[in-house]
C-alpha cells in the first residue's frame, strides 16, 4: 500500500539525516506537516547514492498516485541510482537523551469540516499506469527467503487456523508453466490464455490466485481479479470494484472515483462501470457490459502485462468469456487464467495444464505447514482426504472448530473419543449430488459405479474394466455417462472426481451385483486381499469368503494395519458360528495370527494367545506353523526377562523350520535369535548370528532387508559405524521403495548412527522419515522413535523438549510396567539430573525396577548425561549417572568403558 511506501520515505529521510522528515510539537502539527507541508530539503550525513532525494520525493509525494506504485517499483527504483561518490566517513551524532513523550490522540479529526487528504486528490485505491517506470519480469518466481515454520508458533497454530492462509505446496512444474506464460507477455510475445483443468478441490484457484498475487508483488502485473471474494461478489462487476476500490459506493461517488483514478476515460464509459458496479449492470446489455470493461482494461494495460483470473463456474459465465476473447484479439499484453468445470471453455487456442493429484507427501507437506499433528493424526486425515487438498483445509478447520485436539508428545492429537469423518456438509452434499447424477444414468453404468467405489479410491483401470466385463458394459459407456463422478487424469486413467464419491457410493447405494462384480474383479490380485474377503461378505457369498478373510487378516497383519487383521478374523469366526462350519485346518493359522496381532498390539494375552497357537501346531503337526509361534513366544519369553527359555524356543523353532525345508524361515530365526544375544549384551555372538541370518534368507527381499537392518544395528552397537551404515544403506535397496517394517527399520539405524556420530541434524532427519514410512495403527514402533527423539534432545541439552515428549510418553502408557516405561522414566531421571527438582530421589527408585535397561544408547544416554549434569555443578548425580553407563558398557564388552571410569573418578574428585 501507498501509505507503507510513504512510511518508508520517512524512515529513509531519518536514517539518512538523523531526523525526521517533520517536526513538531503536537501531534497534530505533525499530521498537517505530513499532509500539506513540502518535503525539507535533505542533508545527509553519509553519503548516498546519486539521485536519492528524488527517490525519497517520489516516496513522499502528496498524492498517492503520484507516488511508487508498487514495493516492486521503489525497489527497482532505487537498484539504478548512482553508486555514492567518495565522501567523508560516517561522523557520530552527539548523544541525545532518551525522551518518551504521550500524546493523547482522539479519534476524531480536530476539525471536523475539513478533509482528511490534501485537497485535489482523491482517496482512491486504483494504480495509474506509468509505462516505463516498472520493473521487468523475474525470469523465475522462486524467492530466496524464507517464511517462517509452523513449529516457530506451534502453541498458537491451531487458533490460526481459519485466520492464517493455506499456503501452496508443491505445483512447481504447474507454476514454471503459467510463469513462463507470464514472461512471454511480458516480453512482447502477445496475449495468452491458460487454462487450469483438474478434479474439484485439487487447488487450480489456490494456483491461480499465487500467480495474480505473485505478479503483483514483483511488480510484473496488474491484475484483474473476476473469482469470488470474501464478500460474495464475482464476475466482471467484483472486478472493477475491487480495483477501483468502490464497494459501498453510491452511483455518484462510485463515478467520481473512477473519474479521478482515470481522467482520460470517456464519460459514458465511467458511466457504464460505474452503473455495472453499483447496479450490477442488470439493465446494460451484454455488449455494453464487456464494452467498457474493455476500455477501462486497455489503459491499465499500458506499460504492465494485465492478468485476467476469471471465476471459475460451470457453465462459464458468458460475460467473462466474452471479455477473454475480446482482450485477447486487441492483441495488448494479456494474460488470461481461467478455471475448466465440466465442459471445454470456448477460448480457442489455450495452454491447458492439466493439475495431477497432489502428491502424499505435498499432502503431508500442507498439513505441516498448518499445524503440528502428532504422526498417528496427520497420516490418517491424509489417508481420509485422499489427493484432495482442499478437503484436507476444510476437513483440518472443522476439527478446530469443534474443539477436538489436545497438546501431545509430538504434537497435537485428537481428544479421546473423536470420530475422524470427513465434514458433514462435505459428505451431504456429494450425498445429494451423486443420487441426482445417478438418477439420470442406467442401471447399468450404476452398477458399474457402485461396484468401482468398492475398489476405493486407488482406482485402476484394469479393475474398472474387470468390474465392467463382470456385468457386461463397455468401459467407453461407463466414462461417457458418468463424467460428473468419474475423472480422467494426465494420464489418460480414470480417478474419483473427489474422496468423498467412493463413500457416498458404497453407503448409500448397496448393489448386490456391483459387490459381486467387484468382488470378481478384485479375485487373486495382489494387495487387495483383504478388499475380496469384503466384497464376498457384501455379496452374501459367505462360505467362499472363509478362506480369503484369513488370508486378508495375514495380508492386512503384513501391511502392519492389526486392527483390520483382527475385524477379519472376528467376521470369520461370526460366519463360522452363524453357518455351523467347521474349518479344523485353519484352527493353527487363525490362532498363530490372533497370537501375532496380539503382540502388535501389546494386549495382555499376547503370550497366552502365542502359548495356544504353539499347542494347536504341535497337535496339527503343522511344523511351519509351529515355528513361527515359538517365535511369536519366545519375543514375550524374553520380554518377561527369561532369555535361556527364549533361546530354547528360537532353537524349537529353528529345528521346526528346517524339518518342513523353510530356509528363509531358518533365516528369520536367526535374526530373532541375534537380537536375542544383543538384548543379553552378548554383541559378538550377535554379529554372527545376524550375519547368518542374512546369508540363509534369499526367497523375500523385506525379510532379507529386516534382516540385514538387525545387522547394521549390531554394528552400530559394537562401535563399527562406518559397516553399519554400509549395511543399513544396503538394506534400503534391498526392500526399495516400498513402505514396509524394513525399510523403517533401517531408516531408524541410520537415524541412531547420525545420533551416536553427533550429526543431530541428520538423525532428527531420519527419524521424521521413519514416523512418516510407519503406519498409523503402528503404536509401538511410532513411540519407540518417540523416544529416542527424546534422547536425542536430551543429548543436545534441550531438556524442556525432552521432559514434554516424556511426560506424554508416559501418560500414553501409564499402566503399562515394561521395558519401555522403565527408558521413559530413565530419559526423565536424566533431564530431572541437572535441576532442582526434589523428585530426583522418587525417580530414582522407580527406575531401579528397570536395573537391566543397559543397551548401548541407554549406556550412551547415561554418560551424556553425566556430563552435562557436571557442568552443571550436580556431582552426586552425575556420579550415579557414569556408575551407571560404565556398568553397562562394562556388561556389553564396549572399550568406552574406561574413559567413563576416569570421568567418574574425575568427577569425584571434584566432588572431595
């Protein structure tokens, strides 16, 4: 605005001179100064460019048309005065007294009856054209500044929600287009239309709008703006209004203004607008309309491109079509935006961009940069809004309103017993559209639709067309009839004009056929096993659908989601009961699973539902099967802290596997058996084991790739670093890009030798990817990361951050009593080491309970904190705190422990 550049001059004038530009006693002297007094004349106290004090004019003129029209232009402006002849240094200015002065300041004028602006000038908001005296277009729109993070305010961005903008993610290749577009105008190439085609929501006016307010901020445009605004308005009339600033004008005052912005302007043409603008130009006949639109834009022209945003609507508002073609066959430098809905826009020869879904992690991106979500929060809301940006704004903003996050260890999380769902309003009306649309196309193509939407969102075209050969209709009937829900990407496949299509189609149109044609479409495809065993429910084919829910519950455990694993297998064993069938075979695989989502999740059966799984095998004489629950067994074995008994089990279990020929299986065994020797400090026989379990597992690359992440971590553990980043390096090729345990697993290694190397940096690096590769329903592994994300700023000495992370690590799992809780509370001794808090003593005890808590990093941990809490003149606690880390190291057979030893002794003399 006019009044920051005026600002500007002023503090300009007093750095250069060392005073303000008008002085004076009152306040109001000053603002009569400001308003009518001429500039003083400027006499500088170091030397400046040729040139300036007409810059400073220019800055200060009294009437804001006269002024720079854009931050753009004064600073292109002032880049070309003269650099400043050779001058004398710079010279103090005496020391003056700090004086503080109050004015009181009314908010009325003193006089009343006179103008508030210098008179002759109107208070008009429109730009003048000046050819020649703005900047030329970037070749590139990227800045080199950058705004701040949503972590800078995170205890504030929640209420900012709503307030604050959506910013826009992503789309560089989308915004390189309509830049160069830009720049051809700009550079004499004549006019151009770009036309934005995409679903609805996918962000084509949050593009069209940063293109307008980019232009603008460099100063390569002036912008016509025709989209909806705040205040409803749209169209040709929204346009010249905002322009020219005439909302809430009368017809008379609206003519004035138009007629002070732009003299040169025909009387009957600032008639027309200014009757378009204030009566909504209902009387004006079309041609009138666009007429003077047409002539008011030709003079704005001058000098700028003129960048047209059209409002987006369906079908297009003629008008503005109309006004397109004119501007374009003037042949002036114009830029036209326009939005495609439904059908083509008829502007002949345009630039189509065609805007992909938004990627998952522009998606995640977005939501970061609006507000901290704890992981679990942010990746289902993701996963709920599909590729739907502004689903994901609308769907965030309705979770505010509603009041349904509480601050948690990571950031904030949903309040116990709030429903995530896509917004009322959102679902209703996409309910109303889709029965309107379906209503008008035959039961056919219906059928066709409702049997895709059980596909779900991640439609193909090879799933589309089986579900069509199911029931007999061709794919080209289907896509023509149903343009308004299904959508043809860059790519030339179909997708869901929006998330919510899916939804509303499986809920509220149940077709007995379309579940069967899924359900066939969906018949021995991989990755959506689970989908079939669903399909087949849906179409009442209960008794085929037996044996493909337990493979969906295997299929679904491996995709680490037990929640579902456990719906599937609870549906089975309801239509096992509800049929009286007896599946006796799968008695050993529905138990061995059961027992696996049971150890997922932590529940206090795991190692009972292990236990029955171990027994229903060995009576079956099921050996593979058997084997893998002495696994599932020996992990609670070990967790219960009886390692010999775990080691008998691996060894049952390797024994089982080898009878039934599985060689990956023995592979696996191994490895559980190497991180069996690591629990118990035995590193050596550890990297062995781990060492063989790699070489024997060669059938499964995710096995294969766990394996050899365990393997990094032994290394890591036994001080190699350099090996166990090659390995955990490796072990990302191996299982590719595909999210899985392993690729988690490994990403979480080279996170911990970042951390143990001291490149903090680039261990929080690698743990954000392993919270963004895990699945949300993944808790245990989610909150191990969590905390040793704590660690980790416990070793950087941000204990503050640590001590919030803890506390709600803890309140998540206070009733739990494992290993886990007993490293939560050892993390919080360590940050209460360094304070004043009398519950040191208290935590201390708590603690003891967990004497064997001695891996590596919490042996690392311990004499960090030692360290520290030295410094910080705490000698008896720092004492315990290398005791401690010089036992373990001692127990794992670790060269640190010396030093450890002597900076205990040091810190004992100390202490003397």
């Amino acid at each position: 605005p006019w009044t920051d550049l005026y600002a500007l001059g002023c503090l300009v004038v007093h750095l250069v001179t060392g005073a303000p530009p008008f002085a004076a006693d009152t306040i109001e002297g000053q603002r009569l100064a400001h308003l009518e007094a001429a500039l003083p004349t400027m006499v500088p106290r170091v030397p400046v460019p040729v040139g300036l004090d007409g810059w400073i004019s220019r800055l200060m003129e009294k009437d804001p048309a006269d002024r720079f029209q854009r931050a753009a232009d004064a600073a292109w402006a002032l880049s070309h005065l003269q650099d400043p002849a050779d001058g004398p240094p710079l010279k103090d200015l005496p020391a003056r007294p700090f004086r503080s002065r109050t004015w009181t300041l009314s908010l009325h004028s003193l006089h009343d009856q006179e103008p508030s602006a210098p008179q002759g000038v109107a208070p008009v908001g429109a730009e003048r054209p000046r050819p020649g005296q703005h900047p030329p277009c970037p070749d590139d729109w990227r800045t080199v500044t950058h705004a701040a993070t949503v972590e800078d305010f995170a205890d504030v961005a929640l209420s900012l929600v709503g307030l604050r903008r959506p910013p826009l993610v992503g789309r560089e290749a989308e915004r390189d287009q309509l830049w160069n577009a830009l720049l051809e105008v700009s550079s004499g190439a004549g006019p151009r239309v770009a036309v934005l085609r995409g679903p609805s929501g996918c962000g084509k006016t949050v593009l069209s709008r940063w293109l307008g307010e980019r232009a603008h901020e460099v100063g390569a445009a002036i912008v016509l703006d025709a989209t909806p605004g705040p205040d409803g308005r749209a169209g040709l009339q929204a346009a010249v209004a905002r322009y020219l600033r005439l909302e809430g004008l009368g017809l008379a005052a609206a003519q004035e203004r138009i007629h002070h912005a732009f003299p040169e302007l025909p009387e009957p043409v600032v008639e027309d607008l200014a009757i378009l603008v204030v009566e909504h130009g209902v009387a004006m006949a079309p041609a009138e309309r666009v007429g003077a639109v047409v002539a008011f834009a030709a003079g704005l022209a001058a000098g700028r491109v003129l960048l047209v945003r059209l409002e987006p609507g369906s079908p297009a508002d003629p008008d503005q079509l109309l006004l397109a073609r004119m501007l374009v066959a003037s042949g002036g430098p114009v830029l036209v935006v326009a939005e495609e809905v439904g059908e083509a826009l008829p502007l002949g020869e345009v630039d189509l961009l065609s805007l992909a879904p938004m990627s998952e992690r522009d998606l995640l991106a977005l939501l970061d940069a609006m507000v901290p979500l704890e992981h679990a929060v942010r990746a289902r809301l993701a996963e709920l809004c599909g590729d739907n940006p502004d689903l994901l704004v609308r769907t965030l903003q309705r979770l505010v309103d509603a009041d349904a996050f509480q601050r948690g260890s990571d950031g904030w999380q949903l309040r116990p017993g709030v429903p995530l769902a896509l917004p009322w309003e959102v679902a209703e009306q996409w309910a109303g559209r889709v029965a309107a649309i379906l209503g008008r196309l035959p039961h056919a193509v219906r059928a066709v639709l409702v049997g895709a939407a059980f596909l779900g969102r991640a439609l193909t075209e090879e799933r589309l067309i089986t579900v069509c050969d199911a029931l007999g209709t061709e794919l080209a009937t289907v896509l023509a009839a149903s343009r308004e829900l299904l959508d043809v990407g860059p790519t030339g496949a179909p997708r869901w004009e929006h998330p919510a299509v899916p939804a509303v189609l499986r809920e509220g149109f149940p077709d007995l056929a379309a579940a069967q044609a899924a359900a066939e479409a969906t018949a021995g495809q991989a990755g959506v096993e689970a989908l079939h065993a669903t399909l087949l429910v849906r179409s009442g084919r209960l008794q085929e659908a037996v044996e493909p829910l337990l493979v969906g519950a295997g299929a679904c455990l491996r995709e680490g989601d037990p929640v579902r694993a456990l719906e599937l297998l609870d549906r089975r064993a309801r239509i096992l009961t509800t049929m009286g069938l007896e599946a006796p075979a799968a008695e050993v695989p529905d138990a061995l699973l059961r027992a696996r989502i049971a150890q997922m999740q932590d529940a206090a059966d795991a190692e009972t539902l292990a236990a029955i799984a171990v027994a229903l095998a060995s009576r079956h004489d099921a050996q593979d099967a058997l084997a893998e629950a002495l696994l599932v067994k020996a992990r609670h074995t070990a967790t219960r802290g009886d390692l010999e008994v775990a080691r008998a089990e691996i060894r049952r279990a390797v024994d089982a596997f080898a009878t039934g020929g599985d060689v990956d299986g023995t592979g696996r065994a191994l490895r559980q058996a190497g991180d069996l020797a690591l629990l118990g400090g035995d590193v050596a026989s550890a990297l062995s084991l781990h060492g063989r379990a790699v070489a024997r597992i060669t059938g499964d690359p995710i096995a294969r790739g766990s394996a050899r992440a365990a393997l990094a971590e032994t290394l890591r553990q036994s001080g190699d670093l350099v090996a166990a980043r090659e390995e955990a390096c490796t072990a990302l090729d191996e299982v590719g890009a595909v999210r899985s345990a392993a690729r988690s697993e490994a990403m979480q290694v080279l996170a911990d030798i970042d951390r143990t190397a001291g490149d903090i940096d680039g261990a929080e690096r690698w743990y954000r990817a392993v919270l963004a590769s895990l699945p949300w329903h993944d808790a245990n592994r989610i909150r191990e990361v969590q905390l040793r994300r704590a660690m980790l700023r416990v070793a950087i000495g941000r204990f503050a951050e640590a001590r919030v992370m803890v506390d709600g690590l803890l309140a998540a799992h206070a009733l739990e009593s494992g290993s886990f809780v007993g490293r939560c509370r050892l993390v919080e001794l360590v940050v209460l080491a360094r304070s004043d808090d009398r519950s040191w003593a208290a935590q201390l005890e708590l603690v003891r309970r967990w004497a064997d808590l001695c891996d590596r990093d919490v042996c690392w941990l311990l004499d960090q904190a030692g360290q520290r809490t030295t410094a910080a003149g705490k000698l008896e606690r720092s004492g315990w705190l290398f005791t401690r880390a010089a036992a373990g190291y001692a127990r794992l057979g670790l060269d640190r422990e010396r030093e450890v030893v002597e900076r205990r002794a040091a810190t004992l003399r100390r202490a003397r």
